[in-house]
C-alpha cells in the first residue's frame, strides 16, 4: 500500500464543486446542461458537479472513453476514442467534466473534435488544473482548484488504476 497524505480536504472539496455548481447554474439559466464525462477519471466529480446544478437548469449526460497516446515519444496529441457518445451533441450547450488537465493534449483534442459536431456552446469544467505543465493551451471555463506539478489520486484520479474512490485529492507518497 502506497502512503497517501491529503492535499485538498473532503470538505474543501466539497465547498468548492457546491461553489462551482452555484456558478455553471448560473450561467446556464434558460439552458440545459449536457454534460459530457471524459471516463474513467471524470465520473466522481460529474456525479459530484451535476448534484449541486439547481433544479431549474435540467442535465442530461453523456460519456466518452479516450486514450492519449500522449507520453513523451508523441506530442503529436492523437488521442484514440475508446467509447464515443451515444447521442449527437448538435445544437446542445455541453460542458466536459474532466479530473484534471495536466499537458493539455487530451482536451484540446477532444475539443477540437467536439467543435466539429457542431454544439450549440462547448465548455470545459475541470476538478483540477496543473497550469505549469501545459503543452497545449486549452480554453478552461471553470477550474476547481489550480495545483502545483504534482502527482495526485483521489475524486477519480488514479495511480495505477487505484484510489479513485478517495472523497478528498492526496498526493501519493512513492
Ligand atoms: P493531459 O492533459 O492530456 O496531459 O492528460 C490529462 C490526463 O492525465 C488526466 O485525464 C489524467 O488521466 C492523467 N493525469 C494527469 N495528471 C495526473 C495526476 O496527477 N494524477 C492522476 N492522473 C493524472
Ligand atoms: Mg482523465
């Protein structure tokens, strides 16, 4: 078992998306939200974002799998769709919720390919921002908290597929 310390609190969490879900529901008057979820590591927080949407701005979801072959051999950001939506985005106002965004290459291909569809609006939500390692400038609309370069689990981020399930964000101690 890897030793696991806290860097963001359950409750700091908690404060934050209920912020952040204040904010999009705002925003979003008149609107229905669909919420696209970039699997796995999405799920927790949409789960967690769309429960503090109010109840006047509907959501409907979606998901998609990705796979970057992003490690240092390719910066070309080709990333591989595992499992595409399974409705058309056109003319709907979608809002991708991801973990995080670390270099930046999954989203802006994603989005690039999710502009195409032709939806109405397209935003980015994201539990996590990692600024400093951006490779690719990506256009993010809501960011949970920004955070140093540093490798973290928990609010479904994973090391080695564990960890997940955390209700706070920790830093793993290898
Ligand atoms: P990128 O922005 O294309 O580099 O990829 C971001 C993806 O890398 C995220 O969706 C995560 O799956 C993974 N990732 C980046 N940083 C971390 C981290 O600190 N912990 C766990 N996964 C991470
Ligand atoms: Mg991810």
């Amino acid at each position: 078992m890897e030793k696991i310390s806290v860097m963001i609190s359950e409750e700091q969490v908690a404060k934050r998306v209920a912020e952040l879900g204040d904010v999009i529901t705002r925003d979003y008057q008149g609107k229905v939200i669909h919420m696209i979820c970039v699997m796995k590591g999405g799920v927790y927080f949409m789960t967690q974002l769309s429960s503090r949407i109010g109840k006047d701005v509907p959501v409907t979801m979606d998901f998609m799998s990705v796979s970057s072959y992003g490690d240092d051999l390719t910066s070309s950001g080709i990333v591989r769709i595992i499992k595409d939506l399974d409705e058309s985005i056109e003319g709907k106002d979608v809002l991708v919720v991801e973990d995080i965004i670390d270099s930046g290459r999954t989203l802006s291909y994603l989005l690039r390919i999710l502009q195409e569809r032709h939806p109405a609006s397209l935003k980015l939500c994201t539990l996590l921002d990692k600024p400093s390692r951006r490779v690719k400038d990506v256009d993010v609309d809501y960011v949970g908290f920004e955070i140093e370069d540093q490798f973290v689990v928990g609010c479904g981020l994973d090391y080695k597929q564990k960890y997940r399930n955390l209700p706070y964000v920790g830093i793993v101690e290898l």
